[in-house]
C-alpha cells in the first residue's frame, strides 16, 4: 500500500469505529461526514432544565440486547458503563378506542442494556479518540470514480458548497447500502448485481418516528407501572421507561406507529400533544406535568433514509455480502455500515461486526502489499 490515505465514508458508529481502529494500527486515514455532528443513528438530545451535561436522551437506538458482545467490549474498552433497562412494574395494553387499557402485571420482557448516559456518549468517547486532522465534519461525499488502481472521491463541503476531489486507493463506506446507491454513483463502477443489492436492502428503523418526553419525577413508577405499554390504537404503539440511571433523570420514550409520510399532514405540535395524551390515558394524568418533549422522523433525515425506505414496510437488511468477496476485493472496496453484516445486520452489533470484517480485509491487503 503506498502512502496515500484510506478514504471512510460516514460517521456514524460503523464509521468512528473503523477510524478509531485505523488509528490504533497506524494506517493512515481520513474519514468524511455530511453532517456537521457525528453519530448517524445515534442521535441524542441535552435536556434543558437540567445541569447535568452528561445526560443524553437517545432519539435514535437505545438498547444493547443481551447477545451484544461485541457492544459490551466497546462499551468496557471505552470506560462506559452499561444499565439494565427498567422494567419492574406492571405493562399497559390498549387494544382499542372502545375498550379501556388494560393493566398487565408482571408482564416483563427481555434484560435489555443501556448506556449511562445515553449512547451519544459513546460516540463522543470515539471521537475523542481520533486525532482532529483525520476527519471533517459537513463535508458530504457525492461521486465515486474508480480510474484504473485509484479511487476518486468527490467531497462537498456543505457549509460553503467547495468541492475537493480526493483520491485513495482503499476506500471504506461506513454507511447503508440504499444511501451508497444515492450517493455514490455505483453505477459508475459496481456490477449490475451489486448495483441491485444496494437498492434493495433497506435501512433498519430508517423510517422510524421517535418522541420522548422528560419528568422531573418517575410517576408511573410510583403508580406500580413498569413505563411499558403496547397500543394499537396510537399514536404511539410501544412506549417504554427511558430514564437515566440512578435518579439522574426521568423520561419515557414511544415509536409512533405513523410513517414519516403519514406525519406530514400533522404539525410537530399537534403530534406531541396527542403523545402527551396518550401517556396520561395510559399511564396516568402526571403525564401532562411533561418537562421537556422531543420528536425525531428518521424517514426525513435525507443522510439515513430514501424514497424506497419512506415507502415500503419495514424489513430486516439482509445483504448476503459474500457474493460480492471476489468484486470488493478487486476494486479495494470495504463495506462496513451495519446493513452489511452477517449478524445483527442493522443493529449497533451490526455496526461493530461490519467494521470489524472491513478492517480484517484492510489489513490483509496492507501486509500482501508491504511483503
Ligand atoms: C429510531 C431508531 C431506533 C433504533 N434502536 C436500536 C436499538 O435499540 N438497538 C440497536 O442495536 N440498534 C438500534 N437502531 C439501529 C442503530 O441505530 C444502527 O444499527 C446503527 O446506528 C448504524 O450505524 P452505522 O454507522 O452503520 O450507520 P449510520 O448511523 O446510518 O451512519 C451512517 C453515516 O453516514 C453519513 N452519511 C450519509 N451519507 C453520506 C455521504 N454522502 N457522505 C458522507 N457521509 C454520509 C450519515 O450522516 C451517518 O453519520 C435504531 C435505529 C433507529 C433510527
């Protein structure tokens, strides 16, 4: 390999990751984000009110599952800490408009993990990791060429519109495969059959609606509910405790069972009062004595979902990326955002896996080269 530095594309987990690992084996890098923020999916709101700086509610993922090892690795490695998620209480059902909730007591699901904090922290501890000259910030990539053995990469600076052309020969895109198809030109030079795998894997939860609203007490708590509930009636059709460790914070959090098309024609506001209301019928009246109140549509974040993600219903990504070895390896390409993995695919374990596999591919092109 010669000296000329590995291009990332993306910085969101899969991508921070990659560079924090590049970073500890000394090969040369530079990572490209299009927002002017790290994370991607992981993306977190600072209370307000309260003092504390280190407390994020999470707007993107909020659970490590139980089988998450490699997340726990990460999470330890960086000097993070992990909490389970609560769950003591009893779980609300509303089945329709007709009918009343009903309470279900001991109704407990998995042991899910959380991060102190909220997951932004991780990101902020990746980041800290990364020397300031190896990555830039607003500066999204919009054409890739492949001229004979170097990779062209076309970078826009999103703050003053400038254009750079970079050139790599080792080019790893940490991002999912329907945003490489909307990006990065693949029919510049990927087959017919990789062109198609990337227009067909959908984006995990890129359709998503979030709303979270902050308390300065845990009043479910105190009415023996658990903060769980289940709804088919909405707006929000699963609701769950989001509350910091350790009375640090209170919160609940709901995905609103409405596509990001389908909020459209109701005002932001509108949409936060009727979650409000639903969390007073389902939890109880405290409810309106709300804090503070977020609400994040992924499907209109044009940096996690496209056409085809605001449109179908969701899927599990399933990339099959083994039937491309041959094809990535001969154009030095790594595909390491989480939609790629072959486990946990669209998970944040999906993420690491993913990264994990495109450095391994990384390194051993480095040492054939070097030898
Ligand atoms: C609402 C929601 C809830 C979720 N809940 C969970 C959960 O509880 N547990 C779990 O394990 N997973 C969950 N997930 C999934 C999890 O967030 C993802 O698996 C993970 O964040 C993916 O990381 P990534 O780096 O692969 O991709 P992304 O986070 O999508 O990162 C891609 C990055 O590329 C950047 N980018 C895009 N286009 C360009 C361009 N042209 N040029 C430069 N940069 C570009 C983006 O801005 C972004 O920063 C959830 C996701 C959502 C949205």
């Amino acid at each position: 390999m010669n000296n000329r530095r590995v291009i990332i594309v993306g910085g969101g987990l899969a991508g921070l990751y990659t560079a924090f690992q590049l970073e500890q084996l000394s090969i040369p890098y530079v990572l490209f984000e299009a927002k002017d923020v790290f994370g991607g999916r992981i993306h977190s709101e600072q209370p307000k009110v309260n003092n504390n700086q280190s407390l994020f509610h999470d707007l993107g993922p909020t659970w490590i599952f139980p089988h998450h090892h490699r997340m726990k690795a990460l999470v330890a490695h960086l000097n993070e800490n992990l909490f389970h998620q609560h769950s003591a209480g009893a779980v609300v059902y509303h089945e329709n408009t007709n009918t009343k909730p009903q309470i279900i007591e001991n109704g407990q699901g998995p042991l899910l993990h959380r991060l102190e904090g909220g997951l932004y922290k991780l990101i902020l501890a990746l980041q800290a990791k990364l020397s300031k000259n190896n990555y830039q910030l607003s500066c999204q990539v919009d054409n890739l060429k492949k001229v004979n053995e170097t990779w062209q990469v076309t970078v826009t600076n999103t703050k003053d519109a400038s254009v750079v052309i970079h050139e790599t020969d080792h080019l790893i895109l940490a991002l999912p495969p329907r945003l490489i198809h909307e990006y990065l030109t693949p029919t510049h030079w990927a087959s017919a059959a990789l062109t198609k795998a990337l227009v067909a894997v959908p984006t995990w939860m890129a359709n998503q609606v979030k709303f979270v609203a902050t308390y300065h007490k845990p009043f479910w708590r105190e009415n023996g509910l658990a903060g769980q509930a289940f709804s088919r009636v909405g707006p929000m059709i699963e609701i769950h405790d989001a509350s910091a460790k350790d009375q640090q914070g209170f919160a609940l959090f709901g995905f609103i069972g409405l596509s990001s098309q389908a909020i459209k024609s109701f005002s932001i506001e509108h949409l936060k009062a009727q979650c409000i209301n639903q969390l007073k019928l389902l939890l109880g009246d405290e409810a309106q004595h709300y804090e503070q109140c977020y609400l994040k549509s992924w499907g209109s974040d044009v940096h996690v979902a496209t056409d085809k993600d605001r449109t179908e219903p969701p899927a599990h990504p399933d990339f099959h990326i083994k039937r491309f070895s041959q094809e990535l390896s001969s154009l030095n390409l790594y595909l390491a955002g989480s939609e790629f993995s072959e486990e946990d695919a669209g998970y944040l374990e999906g993420a690491i896996y993913a990264a994990d596999k495109a450095i391994s591919l990384l390194k051993k092109e480095v040492l054939l080269k070097n030898h």
